[in-house]
C-alpha cells in the first residue's frame, strides 16, 4: 500500500517567502521593507515613514539619500541647479548667514581638514541664500543653518537645497514669518502637554516662572544645535521628517518628562530651573524617547490642546498645510521610473546630436569620478556624487 504523498499549500512559493522574512533579523528586515517600499509603484510612503519613527530610523547615509526625498516628495531627478555666487552679496541676510555660519565649526565632523570644511561653509551660505532668494516669503533666522548643514553633510549641495526649500515652505515655516509671533505660539503647546501627563510638574514650573523659552533652540534647529553625538541628530531628523510638524515640541515635552525628578528637586524659581533645562544632557535615551513622543502625540493630539486660551486664535501654516503635503507625497514614482523619465527627456532634447556611446561599465566611471572628486574635495563633493549614483545593488548587498 503506498504511502500517501503529502500534498505543499497552493501558495509554497510565498510560504517560503514568508518563512525566510519572518527569519530574517529585524535590521536585515527593514532594509528589505524599504528597498520594497522605495521600488514599489506608487512608492510605498507609508512603510518609509515606519521605518524612520522605528527603532533605528533610517539606519545608514546611503538610506537617508533615498528615504529623505520620498519623505518630502522631492524629485531626485528634478533638482535645482547649483546656485550663483554672483548675487548673494546682494541679500539683506548675507552678512548674518556669513556670520552664523563662519561661527558654526563644531557642527562638522571632527578632524575634517580646514580645506574640506571651508568648500562646505560655502556651500551652505549659497545653499541658504538661494533659498531665501527664490522664495522671498521666508524670513532668515539664526539657527536656520544648523538644520541646513545636517542636510548638506548627508545628501550633498544640490539634494539640500530641495529638502531644505521643501521644509522651509512646510515643516519650517512658521519659524520663518518675519516676527517670532508663531515661534512662540508652537512653543505654547509645550506646558499643555506637561499638564496633561504629569501635573505636579507642570504646577512647579508654571510657580517657577520659567517659561518655555530654554526649549526655542530645540525646536527652532530639531536639536541639532545642542546635540554633540551627530548620530543622535540623524536619528531625531529621521523621526522628524516622518512625523507632524510639531512633534519637535512633543519631543522637548518627554526631554522634560524624563527629567522630571531633577526638575522638582531644584529650587522653583526661574534662574535654577532654567538652567538646568537648558543643559541638555548627551546620554538621552533616545529611542524610548521617540517612542513616548509618538505615544504622546497620539494620546494628547494637537487638536486636543487647542483647547487651552494660550493656544487659541492662531492659524499656524504648517499645521493647517499638513494634510495636504501628506497626501502629496503619495502619489511619487519610484526613482527607477524617474530615472527612465529623465534619461528619455535628455534623448528627446538631444536626439539631432551625435554623441559617442557611453563605455560599458559605465557604474565604474561612475565610482571612479566620485573617488576623484573626493579626493580634492572630500566629503563635499563625496556627497554631491553619491545622490547622482543608484546604489540598489549595494542595498541588496547589506541583506546578505
């Protein structure tokens, strides 16, 4: 009598598929989910924005040149040209972004050769001024740089500028009006919050007289002004870029949360808890951080906080564009469909050219150009190279 065969579900194939993802460890995983994510048709923001707010965010450079754009729905193959030297002295604001910038040195890796680091402050006065130039609407301010180089440091001079004119018009701008007005107003939300989740807290600080005013450079730089580790400054912006536009303030909520015994066993007047609160400490626990402002925000929504006097009557732009910019970003290509859009408009727009074909292993001029370029420039032009590469098969790679 011979033994009954057993019979494999209909669907081995992807059972098998199933088994190994389940297997695979959780970093290995997220590579893979944003790599599906990044080439799936319309491109999958919702899983990106997962992996940015989970547990290690974006976890490499190279991610974050392919995550951040999608993120603001930034065309990588529609970037602005590298702005003009020639009229920027002409700006209102040029002796101030010079100023800023020529005094921020400790916001760029440490042992960076001066050369290196002087092309990277110039790249960030054009980067701010062209901004500033082409939407006149948006108001300079001192701490607008060092959102800018975290920027620059990572995606290069070109990706930067259409991040930061993205975010400026968005996320940003209500720190960019000509007053302080909204600024202070976002500020605002930071005691509501505090009265929701721990009360005694916020009864001591309000008797304290402190206001909110040790929280402005957080908020106004996404901490990149007062955190040392740039690690931690990436990881924050991950979250950030994923996140509504005020979860900066819900973040400076749990910082203060965290630290709450320290902020009630001070003396309660204005001078102590001030100080202590504008010492921002460098061993955060950053991740359940991230995880209580989520929870946070989601428990205490801003609409639920209006209902405080302090936070009536204002119309900030960012909040009240939000959705729309969120449903905007959903309907993006995947860069392998972009690229072919762009190199068939380039064909169209040379098509009566003779041009000599391309050499064969053209992904190996390609490494060979940004060696080249990094070697006179360093990490400058290392990252301006890097966003014009396609680096799918060293993200696969990272999986094995």
């Amino acid at each position: 009598m011979r033994k009954a065969r057993k019979r494999l579900p209909a669907s081995g194939s992807q059972a098998s598929v199933k088994r190994h993802e389940e297997q695979l460890p959780l970093k290995k995983q997220k590579l893979l989910d944003i790599h599906q994510a990044l080439n799936s048709d319309p491109v999958d923001i919702e899983t990106l924005r997962r992996a940015a707010v989970s547990e290690g965010g974006l976890l490499t450079d190279d991610i974050r040149r392919k995550v951040w754009p999608k993120l603001l729905s930034v065309n990588v193959y529609s970037l602005p040209a590298k702005p003009s030297k020639d009229v920027r002295e002409d700006h209102k604001d040029y002796r101030q972004v010079v100023l800023d910038v020529r005094r921020s040195m400790r916001r760029f890796p440490k042992g960076m050769r001066v050369d290196e680091r002087e092309v990277l402050q110039e790249q960030l006065i054009d980067i701010i001024l062209d901004v500033l130039r082409r939407n006149p609407q948006l108001h300079y301010y001192q701490g607008y740089h060092d959102l800018v180089v975290t920027f620059l440091l990572v995606v290069g001079e070109r990706m930067t500028i259409a991040i930061i004119e993205k975010l400026s018009n968005h996320h940003l701008r209500d720190f960019m009006d000509p007053t302080m007005d909204n600024t202070k107003h976002i500020l605002n939300y930071l005691m509501p919050i505090l009265e929701r989740v721990d009360r005694e807290l916020h009864d001591f600080m309000i008797r304290s007289e402190v206001g909110t005013i040790f929280a402005l450079s957080w908020l106004i730089t996404w901490y990149g002004y007062v955190l040392s580790d740039f690690r931690h400054v990436l990881r924050l912006y991950d979250f950030f870029l994923a996140s509504h536009p005020l979860m900066a303030i819900y973040f400076a909520a749990v910082i203060v949360l965290y630290r709450q015994k320290e902020v009630k066993s001070s003396e309660c007047d204005m001078a102590s808890v001030h100080h202590l609160l504008s010492q921002m400490p460098q061993d955060l626990p950053y991740e359940e951080l991230i995880g209580r402002a989520e929870s946070l925000f989601i428990s205490c929504p801003p609409s639920l906080l209006t209902q405080s006097a302090a936070l009536q009557s204002r119309n900030l732009v960012a909040i009240s564009s939000f959705t729309a910019f969120q449903s905007s970003t959903l309907r993006q290509r995947p860069d392998s469909v972009l690229r072919q859009q762009h190199q068939h408009q380039h064909q169209h727009q040379h098509q009566h050219q003779h041009q000599p074909a391309l050499p064969i292993n053209t992904n190996q001029l390609l490494k060979m150009a940004v060696w080249g370029l990094s070697a006179t420039l360093g990490a400058a032009a290392l990252a301006v190279a890097q966003t014009a590469m396609d680096w799918a098969p060293d993200f696969l790679s990272q999986l094995f």
